[in-house]
C-alpha cells in the first residue's frame, strides 16, 4: 500500500500496536484500508476498528446494501482506495456495474428497488447537506425503522471516516 506517511511495520510495532493488529486481522484477515495508519494511535486504531467490525459486519443490513452505502460514500469523498477495496466486494454482493459506475462518477444512480434507491439518496442527501429533509426522513424511518435507521447514519459516518483517513495520507494500492 502507497502512503503519505510511513506505515508502521511489524517488527517495529508496540505492544499495544501488536494487539490491535492482531483484533483488526481476526475479523478481517487483512489490513487493508485505513487501519496501517490508524495504528500510529493504538487507541483510535482499536475504537475505530471495533466500530468498523460492527458497520461493516453487524448491522442489520445485507451486505449489498451496506456496500452500496459504503460506494455513495467512496464516491461523495472521491476516495480511490475506499473504492478499490469496496467495489470488488459489492460486485460479488450483487450491485450492478453500472450502478458501480455511476458512482465512480458521482453521478445520481438509478437501482432496481425501491429500498436500494432510498439508501442510495439517504446517503447521497446526508453526505452532501449533511442534513435529511423531513419528507426522505419519513420516508426512510417507515421503510427502515428506528433503529436500522441510525445503523444506517452510522455506516455513512464511519466510512467517511476512513475515507477522510484514506485521503488525507494518499493510501490506496499501488
């Protein structure tokens, strides 16, 4: 992975380093993403994974789902490294290509259901207001319920996050 700052390595790791990596690598066997930088702050490295694991793994939503919320956020933050690691696996959950390229594009993209569009505005609409109207907030918290609701907020906010991280130090693979 190219970076803008130098990555900690395994050899030179701390303690506290060594046992993040180690929770990043158990639930995702890689570390991809953010995660070689967060490790420069063990703290933040271990709360942002263990709010990761439950983002991308926990939630109640499928994973086309989350994935397709994860690509309107690569593509709001224009975040190339988020996309390359995110676009192979909602293309094996399902997601069209072309939806994937309207992404890539910033572009409005037309779904197939009614549920897989409301994401696709919710997420479009949050992340370029920073606001949901009245009428998609009615929308969404019939369609969703409270509680999958803020799950859904949530996964928009962590992988801006990464994002935000993954711009800010230039990662993405070479």
């Amino acid at each position: 992975m190219k970076a803008r700052i130098d990555l900690p390595d395994e050899p030179v790791l701390t303690d506290d380093q060594r046992r993040v990596r180690a929770a990043i690598l158990a639930t995702r066997r890689n570390l991809d993403g953010p995660f070689p930088a967060w490790l420069h702050s063990p703290e933040l490295a271990d709360l942002a994974q263990q709010l990761g694991a439950f983002c991308r793994y926990r939630t109640g939503l499928p994973l086309l789902e989350s994935e397709l919320l994860i690509l309107c956020v690569a593509s709001h933050c224009r975040c190339i490294g988020e996309q390359q690691i995110h676009e192979p696996i909602a293309r094996t959950a399902g997601l069209d290509e072309a939806v994937i390229v309207a992404l890539q594009r910033g572009e409005r993209a037309e779904l197939p259901s009614h549920r897989l569009q409301l994401l696709h505005d919710l997420a479009r609409q949050l992340l370029a207001t920073h606001r949901i109207d009245d009428a998609l907030f009615a929308t969404a918290q019939a369609e969703f319920g409270d509680r999958l609701l803020v799950e859904i907020v949530g996964v928009i906010g962590y992988y801006t996050l990464a994002a935000q991280t993954l711009n800010a130090f230039g990662m993405s693979k070479e």
